[in-house]
C-alpha cells in the first residue's frame, strides 16, 4: 500500500485534521480512484474526508420598506448579518426559517440564495440567503440579539462589521441586486 503520513492535507483554502474523528489513529495519505490522494485510517481501514459544520447566514429584508436588518451580538461592537448552525438532518432553507424565527420572533415569507464560503475561524461553510419577511411586525429578538437596527441597503453596507464575511455577502448580494434593476 502507498501511503504517507500527513501533517495536514490540503483543502481549498483550508486544512484538514491529520487524525481519524473515529479512533483518532494518525491519519496517512492513500489513492482513491478519481480522487488523488486522501487521508485514509489504517486501523478504521477507512477513508476519513473532509469534516466541517454548515451554517446558514442571512440577509433580512423588510419587504414594506426594503430595509435590512443587522444585528449585534454577544457584547460584540460590530453589526452582522443574522446567522445560525444548520442541524442534524435539516435542510439549509428549513435552518434560514427556523434562525430567523429563533432570533428575531419573525416569520420569512420567501428565501433566495445567494452563495457559499468556508469560514476558516469557525471551520464552517456558511450559506448565504436573503431571507424576506413581509414587514416587522413580529420582530421580538430573542437573547441572543444584544441590539439591532433596519438600514437601508446602502446604510447597512456602511454598517456592517468591516473586511468581514458579512460584508462580502451583503455586497455581492446588494451589487447583483442592483445589477438587476439596471437589465
């Protein structure tokens, strides 16, 4: 068998874990067919690929008055998008529903997705959607909200957390809506 220790392999932008998540036996690299090489556990005799969360990050809109809602968390200064962990066995719009819901008491009415990125700090893929929601009557934020604010598009691209993810996603979401409304 051709294998190699790995320190780490090669991801993307990212690294992955030289360990089994099993059994915790270092893990070596191996051939797989069509898949070059990938960390294989000798004592699980098993394949180990890439483990991440996935998580879903939102873009609130007011549909009444086209405002976005940013919001402040955990003694952090910065406001950010509203965002959660996708849970075992829910699909990526059932999380966009149910974060929202949780964290602001409102009801999305209808989801659009934006894109993807993997988020090194937090070792997560998070997925970007605009979640819209018809007004904000219902809006009641829940703990885990220490203050938030309805910005207009070009109000909270200003706003939000600066050189973040938040940010990239706002402003490609905001970018691309414009370059719609110019079609």
């Amino acid at each position: 068998m051709n294998t190699a220790p790995l320190d780490f392999m090669e991801e993307g932008d990212g690294k992955m874990a030289g360990y089994c998540h099993v059994c915790g036996t270092e893990l070596v690299g191996k051939p797989l067919d069509d898949e070059g090489i990938v960390p294989f556990c000798t004592k699980c005799n098993q394949y180990r690929f890439p483990l991440y969360n996935v998580a879903v990050s939102m873009i609130v809109v007011n549909r009444k008055n086209g405002k976005i809602l940013l919001i402040k968390q955990y003694g952090k200064p910065d406001y950010i998008l509203v965002a959660g962990y996708v849970n075992r066995t829910e699909n990526l719009e059932s999380a966009v529903r149910r974060e929202v819901k949780e964290e602001t008491g409102m009801i999305v009415s209808s989801i659009r997705f934006n894109r993807t990125r993997f988020f090194e700090p937090s070792n997560s893929l998070m997925c970007n959607f605009t979640a819209f929601v018809d007004d904000d009557s219902g809006f009641d934020p829940n703990w885990e909200i220490d203050e938030s604010k309805w910005f207009s598009p070009e109000e909270a691209r200003k706003n939000i957390k600066p050189n973040s993810l938040a940010l990239y996603f706002l402003s490609s979401y905001l970018d691309e809506t414009d370059a719609e409304q110019e079609e």
